[in-house]
C-alpha cells in the first residue's frame, strides 16, 4: 500500500458564513493541493470536506497519514462518536440528531477502503502544512463575499 500524508484545514467567515477548505496531498516527493468552498456553510463543514475530497481524490487504497486541527473531525472518528451516531440512527447521547450527516456518509466508507491514522495538530501554530491549507480555506471563503 502506498503511503501518503495528507494536511487539511477549513475556514469560515462568520458561523454560519462564507467558507473554505484546503488539503496537500504527499506522495513519493510529489505534492498535490486541493481547495474549495461554499458561500453559506460552518466551519466544521469546511474541516470535513477537506478530509472528504483529499481522501476522494485517491485512486487506490492507501495507508494515509492525516494531520488536521480539527478536534471535531478527528474526536468524532478517533473516539468512536460517528460510529455510535450511526448506529443510533444518527442520533447523539443527549438525543439530538447528529451534525453533518451528510458528510459523514461520505467520509466513512472512505475511512474503510484507507488505512487512516489521525494527527491532531494546534492550528495556527506555525505548522507549515496547516498553515498553506488555511491559507487556501481562507482564500476560497473570500470568494463569496
């Protein structure tokens, strides 16, 4: 299996308000960037659409190394939340309905075809990565305004 480290991060302007993502993707001394974003969105949404098109865009399984500043993203996977909202009908302990599913349904079956190990980082702490691809989420939210 190919290893590859991926890097993402999100951005919104306001929250809810303009949004954007971004991701590098490393492989074997190549790197790939990916961005995008959304005009009326959350930052949580952000984070994860970085992890869900950076994961999309492999074309084969992969042992991915994956450094995000996003505590909701990888709590809700490292912790097994997602798996329990999932399992209840996407619905969390206190009884409300889950975040994102929309997302998550998409994020997980790609969790099952890579082998995913989370990083957690402190944003804006002058990681080279985290700062590049807030700098992309950044940019694609300014778009919309």
């Amino acid at each position: 299996m190919k290893t590859v480290y991926i890097y993402t991060d999100g951005a919104c302007s306001g929250n809810p308000g303009p949004g954007g993502w971004g991701a590098i993707l490393r492989y074997n001394g190549t790197e790939k960037e990916l961005s995008g974003g959304e005009e009326h969105t959350t930052n949580n949404r952000m984070e994860m659409c970085a992890v869900l098109y950076a994961l999309n865009a492999l074309k084969e399984p992969c042992e991915v190394i994956l450094t995000s500043d996003s505590k909701y993203v990888i709590d809700s996977i490292t912790k097994g939340w997602v798996y329990g909202w999932q399992k209840k009908g996407w619905k969390k302990s206190d009884g409300k309905m889950a975040l994102n599913i929309d997302l998550w349904e998409q994020i997980l079956p790609l969790l099952k075809k890579h082998k995913v190990t989370f990083n957690w980082i402190k944003g804006h702490a002058g990681h080279p990565e985290n700062e590049r691809c807030d700098a992309m989420a950044v940019a694609e939210s300014q778009k919309f305004k």
